[in-house]
C-alpha cells in the first residue's frame, strides 16, 4: 500500500525539508551537522561507564538468583494486596532495565494465559514505569550531575507505586479476565 504520507517517505522528506531549509538561510549544514555530531558521541561517552555498570548489574542478579530471592522475599507481602506473583521479577527489574525488563515480559506472556490477570498486569506495568537507574545515569551522566541524592529515592517510589496501582488500574477498568 503506497500512499504520499507512508511512515517511508516521512522521515526521508523531514531531512530534505530541514536540509533545503538551511540552505536557504544560508547555514552550513555539513559544519553544523559534524558539530552535533561531536556533541552526541562526547554525551555518549560520558554516559557509558553508567550504562556498563547497569547492564553488569542487571545481569548479575538475574544470573545469581538474587532476583529470584529478592521476590520470594515479597512475594507474601504483595499477595495480600493482589499482586500476581509471577509479576514480581518484572517490578524489580524494570528500574533496572529496560531491556531486561521486556524481555522478561516477553518470556512471561509466552508462558501466561493471553488476557489473564497477570499478563493485563504485567502490562500495565510495563507502559507505565520507568527505567528509573538508567535514566538517572543517562541524563545525569550527560549533564555531569555528581549527586542526585533526592532523585533516585522519589523516583523509586513513583515505580513502588507504578507496580501498585497496575493492580488497581487492571481490577478497575478490566477486572480479572
């Protein structure tokens, strides 16, 4: 299906239209271009020592079954308020991860029943938590901010209560499946 507007021509016009926008004003595109490109890749740099770490980390305590441990550990505590279970290991790592987080949820949609409780949950969850440690070192790292001392514990409450309120979200505008 070939329209005007596909999703194939769209990014290629974007670039013309900017490119032909510049030269109209006379910028020079390439100098600018190679400058932007500097910036990036010394951001990227700045940040990769962060980002190593995390995926280390993640891969670790997936790797060692501390996460296994970890989630057995709150397992008690989350069943009283309805929390399946199974989504636990999910809630832990999504701060972590962002990878690692979907493809443990891709691992466990293939091992729930489609439209089930868990598999709603585990979705909601998903769609509405934050990579919270990764973001942190991302933009931190970018902008050099040494001490967030503040940032990590209100953001790790904002995923406490992301994985809390997808059970309540899921029982009141889906209920049980």
């Amino acid at each position: 299906m070939s329209t005007l507007l596909s999703t194939d021509v769209i990014l290629p016009a974007v670039v013309v239209f900017i490119t032909a926008f510049a030269v109209i004003k006379k910028v020079d595109v390439f100098s600018v271009f190679i400058s932007g490109a500097k910036e990036g890749l010394a951001s990227a740099a700045a940040i990769l020592p962060a980002l190593c770490f995390l995926m280390t980390a993640v891969g670790m305590i997936r790797q060692s079954g501390l996460l296994s441990v970890l989630t057995d550990f709150i397992a008690p505590f989350t069943e009283k308020i309805g929390f399946p279970p199974e989504i636990l290991p999910l809630a832990v790592i999504r701060p972590f991860s962002g990878s690692g987080a979907l493809g443990y949820y891709e691992e466990l949609c293939q091992s729930l029943v489609p439209g089930s409780f868990a598999e709603r949950v585990a979705s909601v969850l998903m769609g509405g938590s934050e990579t919270t440690f990764y973001t942190v070192a991302v933009y931190y790292g970018a902008i050099g901010i040494k001490n967030g001392r503040n940032t990590v514990p209100a953001a790790l409450s904002a995923d406490i209560a992301a994985a809390l309120l997808s059970v309540l979200a899921v029982n009141l505008f889906l209920g049980r499946g």
